[in-house]
C-alpha cells in the first residue's frame, strides 16, 4: 500500500511540475511571438478574462508576452448570442486597433464565431482570425440541450453561474444561456454561417478559404477526452462526449466542426478545456504543451507578416 501512495505522489509532482521544467530544453528565441499586429484573446462560453488571480488563458498570455507580443485579453458576455458577443467584442478591439492598426484575434470555444462577428462587420481592423475548439458548424451538445424539456431548467442554473462569474471578472454584461446554446447548435451555426461565411468549410470536413477581405484564417483542435486522471473536468467533458457517439470530439466540440480557414491540426489529445491549458495547467504529459501551440501560432503570424 506505501508502494502504490509513493507511485500516486510521484504522478501528482510530475503531473503539476512537468511544464514548468520546459526551461531545462526550451531554445525558444525572445522575439519568436514578437508579431506585426498584437494577439487579441477572446474567450468562449462561461468564460472571463481573470478570476481571483486565475486566467481563462491560464499561462498562456504570459507565456506569448515572454517570447515578444503584445496580448490584450478582452471579456464579453459569458452567455449570449454570437452577434451579442460580437457587439460587445467590437469597441474592445476599435479601441486596440486605434493605436496597433490591426490586431490578430484568438478566439477560443464561442470565442472564434465571437472573433469571426468582428472580422465580418469590421475587416480593416483584423489581421488575422484563429480559432481554437470552435463549433463552426454547431454542438451536437447544444442540439441536445437547446428546446429539450431540461431547457429552462438549465436556462435559469446557467444564468445564475453566468452571473456570477460575470460579477467576480467585472464584465458588467447581462447572461442569456438560451441565446448562447442556439448559436451553437447546428440551425444556429447555419445562420450566422451565411451571414459571416468567411473561411468556413464548404465540405464537411475540409478547410476554409484561408483569407478574405485583407484577414488570414486559421484553426485548431483536440480529439482527447480523457487526458489526465488528476484533472476533475475530465469527469464532466466526458459525460458530455457521449453526445458524440463514436465521432471525434473534445468533449464540447467535434474535430470536423473545428475546421476554418488553415487547419493546423485538428487532433490534438487535448480536451475542451486543455485547449487553453487548464485546468490550471492540467493536460496530457504525452501531447505538445498547449502554450507552445498557441507560441507556434504566433511565430507563424510572424512569419506571415502579421
């Protein structure tokens, strides 16, 4: 019994000191994230810019920062439509890109639709859209919540959460989870769909075209579900998997509706919410840290002159 507590313990400190041991072999040069235009990160549903000291983008602003961006992370309602978001989005990003020019939009979950809103209505302020676990073609999670006889009842709890995690960010927006569940859904992705079809897939599975208007389009996702035992979300992300049957997905969101303009991976293992790193920096020690992803991606707006 010692045996297997000491083997347990030994699981837990590598699990939590794993990424922070990347210094031992990290090369990375300083200006590697050093982009033209600053990162702008935009957050999905239920989520916010910083909680008591924990970040939605948890490590990950600083990490980009480190290497030479410049971030803004930016908060719009948790709960609400995607053009309700959008609005929300749009004077954030007005107010950056009145001293930078233009800015490159990283929208993660909602966020990428959120991103896409403020691409579409205002191109001569975004460089670039990158997606990251967005339901560009909806949720079959959202399917099944939205109009079911659950619906109010998770309508009224969702507010509720929404609220609340709005009051401790200081967001100030109203919540409406039934707003946001049918821009999800695969009707309600359909609409905004022809309204911004920018760089989405006209096949089911393929790409996007990769620019529109002067604004490069790129994604990217995660096929895992199950990716570490010590995460608790895990639990919940695979209770809603079994939404998906057998079809790829990272527990909200499925591979193939991931895809938009350039798809630079869409089988990540990494969930939902290892998809921004957490929780709290919680993932598979077997996939690529999720900070070096979104680092990489920077580079790569770099490069291209972003």
């Amino acid at each position: 019994m010692k045996q297997w507590i000491k083997v347990f313990a030994m699981l837990v400190a590598l699990a939590w000191s794993a990424p922070s041991m990347a210094w031992w072999w990290n090369s990375t040069p300083s200006n590697y994230t050093d982009t033209r235009y600053p990162v702008v990160l935009v957050h999905g549903m239920f989520g916010f810019d910083s909680i008591a000291g924990v970040d939605y983008w948890y490590g990950i602003a600083e990490d980009l920062r480190k290497y030479g961006a410049d971030v803004y992370t930016t908060q719009v309602p948790a709960l609400d439509s995607t053009i309700a978001r959008g609005e929300a989005l749009l004077p954030q990003i007005a107010s950056i890109a009145a001293v930078h020019g233009k800015v490159n939009l990283i929208g993660h979950s909602h966020g990428g639709p959120t991103a896409r809103y403020v691409a579409r209505v205002r191109p001569d302020l975004v460089a670039s859209v990158t997606s990251v676990g967005s339901p560009h073609k909806g949720s079959p999670v959202a399917d099944l919540i939205h109009g079911s006889p659950a619906d109010s009842l998770a309508a009224s709890l969702g507010n509720a959460l929404g609220s609340l995690i709005d009051l401790l960010s200081g967001g100030g927006y109203n919540q409406d989870l039934q707003s946001s569940l049918y821009s999800l859904t695969t009707e309600g992705s359909a609409e905004f769909n022809n309204f911004a079809p920018a760089g989405v897939p006209a096949s089911a599975c393929g790409e996007g075209a990769y620019s529109s208007n002067g604004v490069r389009f790129y994604s990217w996702g995660g096929t895992g579900v199950l990716t570490n035992v010590l995460d608790p979300s895990d639990v919940l992300l695979g209770t809603t998997s079994l939404a998906f049957t057998f079809s790829p997905n990272d527990g909200l969101v499925g591979r193939c509706s991931s895809h938009f303009g350039k798809v630079i991976r869409d089988n990540y293992f990494m969930n939902h919410l290892d998809e921004v790193n957490q929780a709290l920096g919680l993932h598979s020690l077997f996939e690529t840290d999720p900070k070096t992803v979104f680092r990489q991606q920077a580079n790569r707006l770099r490069n291209a002159g972003l």
